[in-house]
C-alpha cells in the first residue's frame, strides 16, 4: 500500500483482487465494483472504485495506483480485447500466493461450465495468468512459497494444513496443461466476441 493506496500492475488485477478480497465488515463477499474512475495523486495515475459486499451490502471505496499506460491502454481498447493482468516479472503486491491460486480455481471452475467454447477459452486464459502470477512468488529450487508469499495471518492458516495445495511442481504440472499465454492470446483474438473478460462474474 502506498498511503492507503494499492498498487496494481493493471485494471484486470484491480478486479481480480476484488473478487478474491473479503468484506472488512462481515468477512464474507465477494466485492462487486463499479467503475473505475481515473484519479491522479500527483504525478502517480491510479483509479478509484466504488465497492459493495455481496453477502451484507456494506459499501466502501478502494483506490490504486495503476501504470498510466495500461489505463490509456483500457480506455483506447475495443470490446473484443483480452486483458493482460501482469506483463511484467514482478509478483504482485495486493493479491497473495493463495489469493492467486482461488482464483485459478473458480475462474477454472466457471471454464469448465461454460457452454459456449469461445468463452471458456477466455476463461482458460484468465486461470492461466493467476497459475502464473502465483509462481512468481516462489524461490528457485523451492518448493513451497516462502513466508512473505502470504499477505496476512488468515491466509498463511489455510495452508498451512494442506501444504502440498501449494507445492511449485503442483502449479507447474497444472500450468503445464494449459497453452502458453502467446498461444492463448493469438487464439483469443482471432475470435470477434463483444465481451469484456470480467463480464462473467455474477
């Protein structure tokens, strides 16, 4: 956080991290957005999105410090355009090893539900950055992240019974599964869908 701020690496992550971010009232969620509004705080652009929990209502505010590219990026971008989370090596700072990794699991879920094959592939897309940006967080030749992969106590505690949900050669193998994201991207693109990646969330 930078004076109450995140920091995101793009507007795709912003949406991500309310997806997977409880409610600081009730703990439950998830956090439904609306739309990002640009902000500027000084010299550094971000945007700031207006929330409510799905589960109590409870409404709050979040901001984000967001490279200016990526938000000049999203605002010149036709409908049909895939949204890259990370383009660089950097893990991220606002969603965690295991806040990765429940995102890989639902948005695979919803993949696998879908009817329409179009769709699942840009759902495939999506669970194939979170494997990535999950991997990030790990030391080479280690095999379980290290502490500093888990952003506070509740996280560290759900894994820290089942420690082989997080093992790197678990990861690796489900990566393994799926195209690399050049592949997934060229794919995508070629499909003229009018839909926006975060539409399918209810």
């Amino acid at each position: 956080m930078s004076d109450g701020r995140g920091v995101a690496h793009s507007l795709a992550e912003v949406y991500l991290y309310l997806m997977v971010t409880p409610c600081a009232r009730c703990g439950k969620g998830p956090l439904q957005g609306g739309d990002a509004r640009p902000e500027c705080w000084g010299d550094t652009p971000g945007v700031t999105v207006d929330t409510r929990c799905a589960a109590c209502g409870d409404q709050s505010r979040v901001c984000f410090e967001v490279p200016g590219e990526d938000l000049a990026a999203s605002r010149n971008a036709p409908p049909d355009t895939v949204a890259r989370v990370n383009s660089t090596g950097q893990r991220s700072q606002i969603i965690d090893v295991g806040g990765w990794m429940t995102l890989f699991g639902v948005i695979a879920d919803a993949a696998a539900r879908a009817t329409d094959k179009a769709e699942a592939r840009r759902l495939g897309y999506e669970a194939a950055q979170c494997l990535d940006e999950a991997l990030k967080f790990y030391e080479p030749e280690n095999e379980l992240p290290p502490d500093s992969a888990f952003f506070d106590e509740a996280s560290r505690r759900r894994y820290r019974d089942h420690p082989e949900r997080l093992a790197r050669s678990r990861l690796i193998g489900l990566r393994a599964r799926l195209p690399s994201i050049d592949a997934m991207e060229k794919r995508l693109l070629s499909e003229k869908k009018r839909k926006r990646w975060w539409q399918w969330r209810s």
